[in-house]
C-alpha cells in the first residue's frame, strides 16, 4: 500500500512540474526591471522573457511583443528557449510514462520486473526535465544577479528575478522529487 501511495505522490508531483514547467515557458516575467536609485519610474515595469518583452504601465495596461527575429537574439536565450522545450515534452512524455507505470502496477503484482520498467523509465525521463528546467532558471539567475552588482551596468538595465524563475525552480525541485520516487522502487 505504501509503494501505491509513494506512486501517486510522485505522479501528483510530476503533473504539478510539468504543468509549471510550461508555465515558466510560456511566462515573460523571467527578467523584470528594478527600481533603484535613481531610477525611480514606477509607473512602467519592465518584463522580459524566453519569448517576449512586455511592459506594465501602472499595472493597468498591459503591453507585449514578440522578439521580431529569431536571428537578433543572444545565443543564451536561444538556448534556454531549446532547453526548456525539450524539458516540456520530455515532462509531458514522463508524465505519461509514470500514469502507464502506475495503471500497470495495479494491473500485475506478481511481475515485479515488467512494472519497474515503465516506473524506472519514467523516474529518469522526471530527473532528466529536472535538470534541464534547472539548467536555463539558475543561469537567468546567475547573470541577473551578477549583473545587478555589477557596477558597469548602466541602472535602468539592471533586472530583477521574475516570477518565471521562482515558477522553474518550484518546478524543477518537484521534478526532481517525482524523478527520485519513482527511481526508487
């Protein structure tokens, strides 16, 4: 019974990761504008994302764009677009690795080799997203850290993290965590 619960939990942790995963994707606040020192314009707040720019003028209007060329963009951003695709559907194929793991072992309990297969395979596919979701959050991180102490940095291009970047690595730690369940058994 608690191998059955363990299971759930990790299929409940894997569903919520891939969902915040797409989340994190799809969401532009992973760099937001920082109010500091002299520059004190509250009024417009600044998001860049994977995907596109917007900005929030008094939290009543709402504007974004899409980046025009994939072309102009720094490599690091084309990168970590690659990356958290591939985590994305490699998220989306665990979970469902781990929904098949789980119907299967109900199914058969007296093949314990051919239900470790799709739970291990799964606990695997869930570890690997874990760390490419981790890979592009901690290294937005990283630089928007470095760089708002950096004194070379002009102020009003010094960004904040964005709730994108919280959402990743929510994400990433209950990837992690499924992955770990379901290796395990």
């Amino acid at each position: 019974m608690a191998c059955c619960a363990l299971q759930i939990t990790g299929l409940i942790f894997g569903g919520v990761g891939m969902v915040g995963t797409l989340a994190a994707t799809i969401m532009p606040q992973w760099r937001v504008s920082a109010h500091i020192e002299s520059n004190i314009v509250v009024f417009e707040t600044i998001w860049e994302g994977l995907w596109m720019n917007c900005v929030s003028q008094m939290g009543i209007r709402l504007q974004c764009k899409f980046y025009k060329s994939i072309l102009a963009l720094p490599p690091s951003l084309e990168a970590f677009r690659a990356l958290m695709c591939i985590a994305v559907l490699l998220s989306i194929i665990a979970f469902l690795l781990a929904i098949v793991g789980v119907k299967y072992t109900r199914r058969t309990k007296e093949n314990p080799q051919s239900i470790s297969i799709f739970i291990l395979v799964a606990g695997i596919a869930f570890l690997l997203t874990g760390i490419l979701v981790l890979i592009p959050v901690s290294w937005t991180g990283g630089s928007i850290i470095r760089d708002f102490y950096n004194p070379k940095v002009p102020t009003p291009l010094k960004r904040e993290l964005g709730a994108a970047l919280y959402v990743g690595w929510a994400s990433a730690a209950l990837l992690i965590a499924a992955g770990a369940m379901y290796c395990s058994f």
